[in-house]
C-alpha cells in the first residue's frame, strides 16, 4: 500500500504510534511460529478472534497483517473495544505478531520484535516496521531502531536511527522527540525532520546525508524545513507549505535521484494551497479555501483542477485504493487501513456495536458517540463498493 497507507482517525490512534522495539543490531531470527501453512496439514485460520488486528500489507501476491493482544474486552470470543467519546483504553506496547495470507492461507510469521504502535511499511523485497511512541505533547514520534526484513519476515535486522538534534526531532517535539517521519522511495528509506533529512540503502551501507536547499522562515510557526511526499516511481517531493498566510504561498521542490539534487522551486497552484497527497504518480494539492476543492498535476509542473470523478478517492481521508462509495446499507463502518493485492482491496474494518448488534447510521450518526468496535478483516473485488468476509479470515 503506499504506501501508503492513510489510517482513519478516532480509535485507529491507538495503532498508529509506537514504542521503541526490542533487540539490538544485527540479523536475528524471528520467534517459532504457533501455526503455518504445510503440505502436509491445513493452513492456520488466521489471527484468533480474541486478539485486534492492526496493520496490514501488500508485498507482491501476499498480504502482511499484523495482530496484538486485545486492549479492551473478550466476550463471546471476540475482541470489543469501548470507545466514548474519542476515548479509549489506555495506550500499551503490545508485543505484534506478523501474518503473511496468500492463496486463502495463512502463515504465522511470529513476532518481528515491535510492539503495537508500530507502523509496517513496504520496501523493495521485504518490510519495514517503524516503531513510534507517544506523548500528549507532541503526539506520535518515531523511536527506532527501524526493523528490516528482506525475505518475507522469516529474519530481521535492526536498524539504529542517527540520534542528532538537527535530524530527529522538531520544534515541538523537546530534547528526545523522534524524527518528523519515515518513508521508502526505491531502494532506499528516508528519516526526516525540520533539522535535516538522512537515507540509507536498504541493501547496503549505513545513513548519509541529504542536503536540501536552505529556505527563509516566513513567519514565527515556520521551522524553516520540509516536509516528503514520494512518488511511486521513487520521485521525492520536499514540500513547503505556508498554511498560516496567503503571500507568499507555499512551494516544492523535486528529486529525481534519491535527494543528490534538487530542482528550483515550484509553486503550488492557485493563490492558496498545501501539497499532502499522492497517487501513482499523481501529486495533489488542496486548495485551503473550501470553495476551490482540489489540483492535480501529473507532471509537477502543470496544474489543473480535480474531476468530480477523481474527488472521490480524496474524500474524509479515503485510501486511494477504494474509488467508490465504503459502505453502503444502514450500516456505519469504515476501514482502519486499506491494501490492494492484484484484482483484490482487503481493508480492516472499523465496526461499531450497540447493545450487542452492529450499529446503524440512525443509531450512531457520529464516530465519537458511545459505543464498542471490533476490527473484521474483510475483500472487496469491485473498488471498495460492496464486501465480504475473507475466506477463513478472522475478526477482533
């Protein structure tokens, strides 16, 4: 998933930050898992109902899903979460087991040495989990050390993130904030902060530099850095927004060679607009007055205003993978992350309760009113319009 991925607000705070994982340098094994896959017996069923499934994957023909131990109550079996008002049980580093589902089978892959707030990225090969903690202050920061496994989750490595001021942390994150964000383009993954971007070669080498043109602050909430969008043939877009005034307006700059070098500015389009979204190729901008909706430009160069046919993906925080309507029905449910495998979108499925039946839209107009979740892994083979339970797939 482009990566990625976008997950949804409310309750899905609880799995997207992280704590800083176990073990230290080198390659290690990953733990013996509790069931896989064989020739000579059937396929586990997958996650147990009784745990909540976090993250999920796509890496070739196979989907990675991860899972913890339930962080609210087990009844009749399944994992519920209750959730008031935004509120939710309180934050824990639950140790994530990593499953990987291919042709309807399941293989537990064990545990890749990360906790629950983890994030799992796609890179060249393998995956990445970068591990976050939490603060009320600063909100979700990247920790390290990065994990890195090349073949399939079987083993991982650890990678230590340089802990210089100017690259991990930024204005608002105090003495020992982690850096701004994590991304993969190519072969490589980048940490980013308003002090200074590193990357490193997934198969190769160790951290490096990436020096980008220096630029004035326009004004006292500006950190004077930049922030990264990347596109999926490896193009990297350094943004600098100017969300706190119209003039001057924000601008970008690109890197077609893993940041060695970078082109002259580029404005955004219109009078007043922040880039924050990418498709395929496709860089978008919204436009900060409701009225104007959204730019694309397919060459980051010309701009032009979003069809009504291209708005839907853009819409409440959609992942692009899904091009129609999430849910039809009466029902009231979203996805917490969305992947596409071949003809396939498989989404974790943020489903509220009421007194023990699924909510309605009538029942629950709104995600902050009273009520319990479970997370139901589930396909859909027409663009996210109707679903379906995966074949032996679990739910929590």
């Amino acid at each position: 998933m482009t990566r990625r991925r976008a997950l949804a607000v409310g309750l899905s705070l609880v799995l997207l930050g992280a704590t800083a994982c176990a073990g230290k340098g080198g390659a290690t094994s990953a733990p013996t898992t509790r069931a896989t896959s064989t020739a000579d017996g059937p396929a586990s069923t997958g996650p147990s109902a009784r745990e909540w499934l976090a993250d999920l994957e796509p890496v070739g023909a196979s989907l990675y899903v991860t899972s913890h131990s339930c962080p609210g109550k087990v009844a009749a079996g399944l994992c519920t979460v209750q959730a008031a008002f935004g509120n939710v049980p309180p934050l824990k580093a639950f140790p994530l087991t990593l499953w990987r589902y291919t042709d309807e089978r399941w293989e537990d892959l064990g545990q890749p040495g990360v906790f629950s707030y983890a994030e799992m990225m796609r890179v060249p090969g393998g995956l990445l989990f970068v591990p976050r903690t939490h603060t009320e202050a600063a909100g979700f920061q990247t920790t390290g050390p990065l994990r890195l496994s090349l073949d399939e989750g079987r083993t991982w490595e650890s990678w230590p993130i340089p802990q210089q001021p100017r690259r991990c942390r930024t204005d608002y994150s105090g003495p020992g904030g982690g850096p701004c964000s994590v991304a993969v383009a190519g072969d490589y993954v980048f940490v980013t902060s308003n002090f200074g971007w590193i990357r490193r070669n997934i198969r190769s080498g160790g951290w490096e530099d990436v020096a980008l043109p220096e630029r004035a602050r326009v004004h006292e909430f500006d950190a004077g850095g930049y922030g990264l969008l990347t596109l999926d043939d490896g193009t990297l877009i350094a943004t600098a927004n100017n969300p706190f005034s119209d003039s001057p307006k924000g601008f970008f700059r690109v890197s077609k060679d893993f940041g060695s070098t970078w082109s002259a500015p580029r404005a955004n389009p219109g009078r007043h607009s922040d880039l924050g979204k990418v498709d395929g190729s496709v860089l978008y901008a919204e436009c900060q007055d409701s009225s104007c909706g959204w730019y694309r430009s397919a060459d980051l160069e010309h701009w032009r205003k979003a069809t009504a046919a291209e708005l839907p993906s853009l819409n409440d925080g959609r992942p692009f993978a899904c091009r129609a309507p999430l849910r039809a029905g009466p029902s009231w449910r979203h996805p917490d992350a969305v992947a596409r495998v071949g003809s396939l979108v498989y989404g974790i499925t943020y489903v509220p309760y009421l007194n023990g039946h699924e909510a309605t839209a009538a029942e629950l107009p709104n995600p902050d009113l009273p009520h319990r979740a479970r997370h139901v892994l589930e396909q859909s083979a027409d663009s996210c319009a109707t679903w379906a339970p995966v074949p032996s797939g679990p739910s929590s």
